[in-house]
C-alpha cells in the first residue's frame, strides 16, 4: 500500500511536511516528491542543503504561528508532523513543551480549519515509557499524542501516531551517531558484557511507515511502534561499528560502574562548560539499559515490511565521516 500517484486515482493529494529540514523531514519529503506530490514544507528556518526546496512550497517560521500554519494546511491532505524541539542532555523544558505540545496543538487546530483529512505524527518510543520513568521529552511526546487522539475520538480529524525507535540512516544524529564518531576518534571504552538490548529502525523504513499510515483506514485513531524488525545489543554494535572503522576490538571491557563514573563526569564537563549535547548519563542509560520494541502491529495491520538492518547501512554512514589521521 502506499499514496497513490498520479495513476486513475487521480494525482498525488497534497502534503505538508513539517520539521522537513531535520534528518528524517528530508528523506520523507524526498519520497514523497519522487511519488509526485505537491509538498508543503514547513521549518523553523530556511533550508540549508538537503532535498531542493525549489521544487516544495516553503513556509518558515514558528509552529506556533496561526496565520502561518493556516497558510501551510491550505489545501492539504495529509500533514505529516515531524517539527520538534529535540531531546538532548541540557534542554529547556519549557521551549520542549511549547514546541512539541503546544506547537502540536496550534497545528491541530489549523489542521482542522483548514479541512486536512488527516495528521501523521511522529512521536517517540520514550513516550511509551512507564509514568514514573517518563523523560521530560518523552512526556512532552505522550502529551502531544493524547491531545491529537482525542481529536480524532471526537471526529474533528483521523490520526495516526508513529512512536519510532533510534533511527539510522545517512545524515543521522543522535546517540547511535555520537558513539560513532567517539569510537572513530579513538576514545569510547569497550562496552561491559551483558549489555543492553535494543531496537533501531532505518530511515527509509520509518517513512514507509509513515506512508502507510497516511492512507489506511485503520490506522485511524491507532499508536505504532516503528522498528526494523530486529533485536541488536549495544555491545555487538559497539563491535559493528569498530569493525566498520577499521578499528581493533579491544579485548578487555570497562566495567558499568567505572563507565558510569565516566559518563557522569563528562555530563559535568558539559553542565559546566555549556556544550549542547554533551555526552552524559542520558547517554549511559542508553548503553546499560534495554529498549526493546516490537513492530508487529503495524506490520500486520498496515502490511510494513522493512528491509533495512544497521549493519547493511553501516558503511555508507561511516563513509561520509571525516576521519581523523591515522
């Protein structure tokens, strides 16, 4: 299943993307004008690189602005909303949830004035988390979630709500990509066995999904998880990624509580220093802790069948890396 084209449906309905800068923002919007649509475009600021801006319609500016998103929804279809403030060591809770609550929210309401059929919203596995174990971001992604479900109980617009895990891909960020550079460098510690259990999903996967959901029936009103289908461990990536470098695989492994130590005296440097994104104990969390998730509903209620594996994609994202001399 996916959106029809231009074929005897008709042509390609409208789309608006927003957040279409960011990594997964562009390789959505790249599929979607491959598959003929007219894009809508909506960022914060104006593109620098990535998918040529010249063939979407471009809106700029904040998420909260009414008359703006009035302007981007205008003859739209299907808004695929991906704008958010991202989740990183030292952030500013109050900017989160005026962004992806509140900006969610005013998007809502434009959304629905302007007729748009329905919202996909990219939200996150950690707003699948355990009441007492919600991060500041991931609460901020449940709290969006539950106001454009409700909208859609109510008959105002469908929805369909996408909780991705760590996405891979080229242009990555995030947690996958800051081990990769640290390990290039030479200076991330070979991980403790047992290690931490969890589930990725490639970029190219994650916007099939999101196509499916722009045009099921039943996907109405429903919550994915979005993964490639397979379980990995920090430690057998950690091995994946020195592998790929050309790096030797040390044979011994640091233990948790020293790794511990070390993550929470880097996340001092950064407090301290003022670095964005600074490695820290969010970081060590990640690599001590599983986040196992399952894709099976969406793949048997909107027929997703992902194809890529971390690995398979491995040695083109660390191709575009600047190695260090050797």
């Amino acid at each position: 299943m996916k959106i029809p084209a231009n074929d005897r449906y008709g042509p390609a309905p409208k789309v608006l993307v927003t957040g279409a800068t960011g990594f997964i923002g562009r390789t959505l919007t790249q599929r979607l004008l491959e598959r003929q649509h007219p894009v809508n475009v909506l960022s914060r600021r104006a593109a620098q690189g990535g998918v040529d801006q010249g063939e979407c319609s471009a809106f700029t500016g904040d998420i909260n602005d009414a008359a703006l998103l009035r302007q981007a929804c205008r003859g739209v279809d299907t808004v695929f909303h991906l704008a958010a403030y991202a989740h990183v060591n030292h952030h500013d809770v109050t900017l989160m949830r005026a962004t992806n609550v509140e900006g969610t929210r005013s998007l809502l309401e434009a959304a629905v004035a302007e007729g748009v059929r329905r919202i996909v919203f990219f939200s996150s596995s950690l707003a699948a988390a355990e009441e007492a174990r919600l991060s500041d971001y991931g609460r901020a992604k449940r709290d969006a979630e539950i106001l454009l479900l409700e909208a859609a109980a109510a008959g105002r617009i469908e929805v369909c709500c996408l909780r991705p895990v760590n996405v891979y891909g080229l242009g990555m960020q995030g947690n996958l990509m800051t081990m990769i550079r640290l390990i290039n460098k030479g200076v991330f510690p070979p991980l403790p066995r047992p290690a931490a259990s969890v589930s990725l999903v490639g970029s190219q996967d994650l916007c099939q999904a999101a196509l499916l959901a722009a045009v099921a029936p039943r996907a109405d009103g429903k919550v994915y998880e979005v993964t490639d289908g397979r379980t990995y461990t920090m430690k057998g990536l950690e091995v994946s990624i020195r592998q790929a470098l050309g790096r030797p695989v040390p044979r011994w492994e640091m233990p948790l509580p020293v790794l511990w130590l070390g993550m929470a005296a880097l996340e001092i440097a950064g407090r301290v220093l003022r670095l964005d994104n600074a490695p820290g104990l969010r970081n060590y969390r990640t690599l001590s802790t599983d986040s196992v998730f399952s894709c099976e509903k969406l793949q048997q209620e909107l027929g997703y069948n992902p194809a890529a594996t971390f690995t398979g994609e491995l040695p083109a994202i660390v191709a575009q890396l600047d190695r260090p001399a050797q």
